[in-house]
C-alpha cells in the first residue's frame, strides 16, 4: 500500500492532481492529457512518472501508446476527488476530457481524417479545396449570416451568394469601406457591412442564423466575451463557426500580425464554448501548414439551444 504521507505530498501539486482527477475518470495517455490539460508533453510526462513511482496511477501498453490509469485507494481517491474540485481548472477539464472521449467514439471522424490526408496528393482535373468550400458554401450559407472580423469580407461575398443577407462586421474603417465598394461592384445587394468590434457587434440579438469567426478571435482582447456575444445574437438553433489558430509558441506573431493570443487549445476552445452557452460543441484540427512555423486549423462548430 502506498505511503500515505508521499501521497498527500504528491496530492498537494496542482499539475499532479488535476492528472490523477482525470485519470480517476477514465485511462489516457500522455498525448490525450496533453490536449485536455494543454500543457508540454515533458510536465506531464515528469508528473505521470511521478505518481507512478509513488504508486497512484499504473500503466499498460496499448499499441504505440502507454496509458496510464488511476491505482489510487479509496481514501486517497475521496481525498483527491475532493481536493481536485476545489481547483479553478477542474470544470474545463473536466469539459475537455468529455470532448476528448466523444471525438474517440467518432468513427466516421477517423476515416474523413484518413481521407482528409490522401485529398489532394494525387491530381485529379478541376478538384481543389476551393472548389469544394465554395461549393459547401453556396449550400450551406442560408438566412441570415453574420461574418464577425470580417476583414475585407472575402468569405462574406462568397456566402452572400446564396445567403438571405450576409453582415461583415470589422473594426478597421478602411475594410468596412473596401468591402463596401467591393459588394456593390459585384451588385452584392444583400451583403451590409458595419463598423464594430467582435466582443460587442452591432447586430439585434436574437437576428442571424449563423455567425462565422474565421481567424478573428485570436485578435480579441476578450475571445469569450466574443463568444457570448455571437450567442446573443443567434436565434434559438443558430449555428457558430469558428476558425482559428491551434496553440501554438510563435511570437512573431504578435507583431507581425497584430495578434493578441497564439492561437487556442482544443480543450480551451471547447470550454469556452460551453461556458458561452452553446451546446453540441464539436472541434478538430483541419489543417497543417507545411512552411514553418506550421500553423495549425483549429475548427469549432457549436449551436445555440432552441
């Protein structure tokens, strides 16, 4: 039986207790509590060994991957349940792990990856992802869409084709003029830009159908304050969209390109559409830049309850 002293030792570290919180719950490796927790892939490791060594979590192979899961005793467990509620990371961790879980038992989210992997690699006369994205668009984009950092409003001229009304909203006065000119010389009538901030847009809650956040919400000094506002805004059944940026450590970017956060975590994106209000939250990673510093796609689609 593990000492119990050692054990309140180890209990009493924050990255520890959240790990052995999660792994109480359901066995994970390294890889699947990096995504939940966000953290390097060496502090989890260290931690794990850790708890291991003090007898708390064990371990099994499971193809290419050890997972560990919770030994820990009855007393230890009540304890460390206890303790780990009390810690302001619990509940998103708790909302990650449960994302992380549904995305294992998608199937058919396994074969598009592996599909996802061969588009493209061998030419085939007129297929590109352009030609599919506006394709999916002119389907998809009906009613009322809200384009929230919409820059010079691209994606809004190509859902303004088939959508009822389409609004860009963005900051910059000069975007907000360009896409102007650039709608009503396309003869883009039913496509309105504004002037606003994605934390506070200028749209009647309860107005659109759909709100779109492609690359805008790093840029927001509040992401969830933006969140909950797109919720607003949504009629009961809308439906979100969010594209972003995965986490990532290039600082650059800052600078170069006027971002406020280096992009987001699975899990915290998740977290912070849960606690926005939205339901049937899904995400994934789309894509991978192949120039450094290889920026990853983060999607999020998620709806507000009807």
């Amino acid at each position: 039986m593990p000492s119990m002293l050692k054990s309140l030792k180890l209990l009493s570290d924050p990255t520890r207790l959240r790990i052995l919180h999660l792994l109480s719950q359901e066995g994970l490796s390294v890889a699947d509590l990096q995504e939940v927790l966000g953290m390097g892939q060496s502090r989890i490791s260290t931690a794990l060994s850790q708890l291991k060594t003090g007898g708390l979590v064990r371990d099994e192979r499971s193809g290419k991957n050890n997972i560990y899961r919770s030994a820990m005793e009855t007393e230890i467990l009540a304890l460390a349940t206890q303790a780990a509620t009390e810690l302001p990371e619990s509940g998103k961790d708790l909302t990650a792990l449960k994302h992380l879980l549904a995305k294992r038992r998608d199937r058919t989210r396994l074969y598009f990856d592996q599909l996802a992997g061969r588009f493209g690699r061998d030419y085939v006369p007129g297929r590109s992802w352009k030609g599919l994205a506006e394709a999916l668009l002119k389907v998809m984009a009906r009613g009322v869409v809200a384009d929230l950092g919409a820059g010079e409003g691209t994606l809004s001229q190509l859902m303004a084709q088939r959508a009822e009304k389409v609004i860009a909203v963005d900051l910059s006065p000069n975007m907000v003029e360009f896409g102007t000119a650039l709608a009503r010389e396309h003869g883009l009538d039913n496509l309105e830009y504004r002037l606003g901030d994605i934390e506070s847009p200028p749209l009647d809650p309860g107005s659109v159908d759909l709100v779109v956040l492609s690359q805008a919400l790093h840029h927001a000094g509040h992401p969830l304050n933006a969140l909950r506002a797109a919720f607003v805004a949504l009629r009961p059944g809308g439906r979100l969209i969010v594209l972003d940026l995965l986490a990532h450590s290039f600082e650059e970017a800052r600078d170069l390109y006027a971002d406020t956060w280096l992009g987001f975590a699975e899990a915290d994106l998740a977290a912070m559409l849960e606690e926005a209000g939205f339901r049937q939250v899904e995400t994934a990673v789309v894509d991978r830049e192949e120039q450094a510093p290889h920026f990853q796609t983060l999607l999020g689609v998620a709806a507000r309850p009807s």
